[in-house]
C-alpha cells in the first residue's frame, strides 16, 4: 500500500464556471489541449455562491469539475494556473471574463486549488480529504492562503474527490509514475450507474405529482401499473402513439433550455390521440445522454410532469439510459409515448367527413416541434443568428422564439369530441395543413385551404424572407400559425367557434372541404 503522504506526481483537476454552454466547450478544448485527456467530471451545476462572479460574469452561472488522465509533478500547479489566467484574459469581453477556470491537484488526502481571492476557509471534506489552497495569486505574487467555496458541501461533489483520489492512488500504486494500466469499470467506460440512482431520486416528487388513484405503482419498478376507470364506455379502446421533437433539441442544448422540450414532447403526443377522440390515460418517456445530467434531465422531467399534470395524465414511468459513443458527451435525444381511451363509437377516424364540411383552424404557438432543420439552418447559418440574437422584427431571441412550448389543445378541444361536434381533427405538424388534414380524408374528398384567411406568424414570415424559401415549401413544412384544425359540419361551426371562444382560444376557418375531382 502507498502510505499517507503527499505524492510527487498528482492528478489535476479543474474547476471551471461559465454561463454558457459554447463557453464550457472552448474552455474544455483549451483545457485538454493543454494538459491531455479528461478522465471524470461532474455535472453542471448552479453556482450563484459569491457576488463577485455574479457582477463579472452574470446571472445564471453554472460550473463543473473535470480530472484528467495524466498525473503532474505538484511543483507545475503556478504555471499551470498562469496558463489558465492568460486564457481567462484572452477569452474576456469588455474587460470582464466569460469563463472561470481554477486549476488544482488532488493526492490521497487533500485537494489543492490555485485561486486568485483569499476570500472563504478550509473545510473537512470527510473521508480523509480536505480543502486547502497554497497557491492564491495576490500583488502580482502566490500566498500561501486557504481556499474553498460551499459547493465542496455538496455530497455528489465529494464523490467526484473521492472518486479522483481512488483513480491517483490506483496509479501510484501501479508505477508511482502515472504510467500504467488501470483496472476498466463501468464507469471509466462512460456508464455511471451511481448518477442514474440520483437523477431517480432528484425526480421522484416531480412524477408523483401526475399520479391520481388509477396509478398503482412506484417509479423504479420494472414496469408501471394503471388501472382504468371504464365507467360509462360501452367498448373502450385503448389509443397509443409515440413521438419525439426532432432537431428543437440542438437549440434546447445551444440555449441551455430544457424544461419547455419535456412540455412540447406531452403536448405533441397528447394533440395526436386528441386526433382520434382519445383522452390521456398515462404517458411514459425516454431519455438517451452521451453522458448523463442529472440537472438536464430534472428540468426535462420538470416540463414533462407539468404538461401531465395540465392534461390529467400520469407520468407513469421512463427509461434514462447513457450511451456514450453512441452520443456525443454535450447531446441528448427523447421521446415519448402516451396511452389514451376512447369508446369505439366515439372514433375519430376522418369516416365521417363529407362533402361541404368546414374546417376551423386553431392558433399555434409558433413552429410546435416540426420544421427545426429548415428554421437552424436559414436563421443560424444564412442569417447569422444564435440563440441569444435578437430576431429583427419581432424583439426576442431566436432561442425565445424557437422554443415556445408546443400548445397542448385537449382542455379545450375534448369538450368538441364529448358532445360529438367534430367529425375529423388533424393535428399539423410534418406535411404542413394540406398533408396532415389528407390523413383524415377518404378517396374523393380534398381540403380547399383559404391561404389568406389568416396572417402568418411573424417568425414564419422571417424564415421565409431570409431563406427566400417558395411558398409551396413553407406550407409542406410549417404549420405557419395553424397549429390544430377541426372538421366539422357547416351546421355546427358557431356553436364550436363559441364554445371555444369562451376557452379563450381564437378560431378562423381557413377551408372547407370539396369533391375531388382529379
């Protein structure tokens, strides 16, 4: 065994705050420029703790701690924290830094910071490590200063101390160089089964609050268990759809914006059974990480359990998985699905519509969770955009604008489908108007769409006017401010527009449908 002391060569590790994720990615890129691969890092977390970064830096500050794969002679950490200084200063905007980074060393029972305030104290870590700086940059000179600040508090980021502790004594051990071949874990191939157990942890009293009586089981069971009230069906049927939310993602990730992606993935799939007169029983998701965050994942989960809550459907259960090699470390994917019922002779299946029916057309909220590759590639390669940039014309950002949430239309819609007053209903998302409401129609029938029955969404016309894209492709593409319609009779279209009106919910009949005569 190595006794207690401290080592010749120690494992560097970094400290580093930033409030965006573009500015993480470049520092991570400096940082293993210069000193080698990373070994093990924590996740992001909120780091709000002093008002010095806050005044420098900004609000909503998040940081991270990495280790790395070589080990380093100790008497290196002043250069090291010089090198990192010089890339703050090169890397800073009017004088005021876009990233933190604070270099340090951990051996087998302390952990060692370079920082450049004398401010907070040395704190017992447990377990046999501690935090201490002796190195803090002051006059132009390095003192000998104690340093830590109250994340070292938190239980996960002791983990990650002791975690890069163990894997520096298990070099030591092998070579007292660094030079060696480790034993392989789960962990060092990517998988952390320890941060899958607190991302359930973290959002246990977030799905519980979706459960109603019908709900029999426990979040981590292999299964989940709903029993249905069939009271007042005559032939239930059940109604499953599944779904995701496309490339809408990259601009959650770019923004570090994840909650309103958990509330569009609900809403898509909870508008697609509305299509068939279905209402929510119980919703299920999928969460795929190239490496896990548990704080993404919490503000997803966050989104996901309020639409539930919204429509009266359980999140019953999901699946997390990470799957490193298969996505990038920054990326993660999801999808979802959703089990609703509807009596038989209640089915919405277009069988209905016929020849002179109107179709009322409800608002959307924007592009809903369709059309992402066209909108990214026009606004932030033709036009010049990021998520930050004001869109000209409409005094938002494009992340703003690109991730309103996805309208969930059952609270109001469902009502229509109870007193049976539509005949189809088809929710417009890929294909646009024209493509989704041909789903509903039987052979001889077509949508006759009045195109200047209503003004597009302003981000719609933007699109259009920087991509210099043809009409017929926006209409293929976006639902252009359209985001449900409903067919119905002529007869019932101001009963509808009334019942909805009084939900606050604007209508416009934008068509009818006709006799097709091709």
């Amino acid at each position: 065994m190595i006794k207690p002391q401290t080592p010749q060569k120690v494992k560097l590790i970094a400290a580093v705050a930033y409030r965006d994720s573009s500015r993480l990615q470049s520092a991570e890129r400096f940082l293993t420029g210069q000193f080698g691969p990373i070994d093990f890092r924590t996740p992001e977390f909120d780091f709000n703790f002093t008002d010095y970064y806050r005044e420098e830096m900004g609000d909503d500050l998040k940081k991270i701690f990495f280790s790395f794969k070589k080990l380093i002679p100790r008497e290196t950490l002043a250069d090291i924290k010089l090198s990192t200084t010089k890339y703050e200063t090169d890397t800073s905007v009017d004088g005021k830094r876009t990233v933190n980074i604070d270099p340090g060393y951990i051996g087998e029972a302390n952990i060692i910071l370079a920082s450049t305030k004398n401010f907070s104290h040395r704190i017992y870590l447990e377990k046999g490590i501690y935090g201490d700086c002796n190195l803090i940059l002051k006059d132009g000179e390095y003192h000998p200063l104690p340093w830590t600040y109250p994340d070292y508090k938190e239980q996960w980021i002791r983990d990650f101390l002791f975690e890069v502790r163990s894997r520096h004594v298990n070099q030591l051990q092998d070579s007292g160089s660094g030079e060696h071949m480790e034993s392989v874990t789960y962990r060092d191939a990517g998988v952390d089964i320890d941060k899958g157990d607190e991302v359930v942890e973290r959002i246990k009293s977030l799905v519980k609050k979706t459960y109603g009586i019908n709900v029999l089981s426990e979040l981590g069971k292999f299964g989940g268990f709903f029993a249905p009230d069939l009271t007042g069906y005559e032939q239930p049927v059940l109604v499953s759809s599944v779904d995701g939310v496309g490339t809408k993602l990259m601009v959650a990730v770019a923004a570090g914006r994840h909650k309103s992606i958990g509330s569009d993935l609900v809403n898509h799939c909870i508008n697609d059974i509305l299509c068939c007169g279905a209402k929510p029983l119980f919703f299920l998701d999928y969460l795929a990480f190239g490496k896990l965050q548990p704080s993404i994942i919490e503000d997803v989960v966050t989104g996901l359990a309020e639409a539930c809550e919204k429509a009266d459907c359980a999140l019953i259960g999901g699946e997390t998985a990470e799957m490193p090699g298969l996505y990038s470390e920054g990326d993660y994917d999801i999808s979802g699905t959703i089990v609703g019922i509807v009596d038989r002779k209640n089915i919405l299946d277009g069988g209905r519509i016929a020849e002179d029916d109107v179709i009322i057309g409800l608002p959307s909220t924007g592009l809903h969770t369709n059309g992402f590759s066209l909108a990214r590639k026009v606004l932030f390669e033709k036009a010049g955009l990021n998520v930050d940039s004001t869109i000209p014309g409409l005094n938002v950002s494009a992340g703003e604008e690109l991730l309103k949430v996805h309208k969930c239309y059952y609270p109001e819609v469902y009502e229509l489908v109870e007193r049976g007053l539509v005949h189809g209903i088809a929710h417009i998302t890929g294909g646009g108007i024209l493509g989704n409401i041909g789903r509903l129609l039987t052979s001889g029938l077509k949508a006759d769409i009045d195109w200047n029955s209503w003004d597009w969404l302003p981000i719609f016309k933007t699109i259009q006017m920087y991509g210099n894209i043809p009409d017929d492709e926006m209409k293929r593409v976006f639902n252009l401010g359209i985001g449900l319609a409903v067919v119905a009779d002529e007869k019932k279209v101001d009963e509808i527009r009334s019942i909805l009106n009084e939900k606050n919910l604007k209508t416009t009949v934008i068509g009818k449908i006709s006799e097709d005569g091709d």
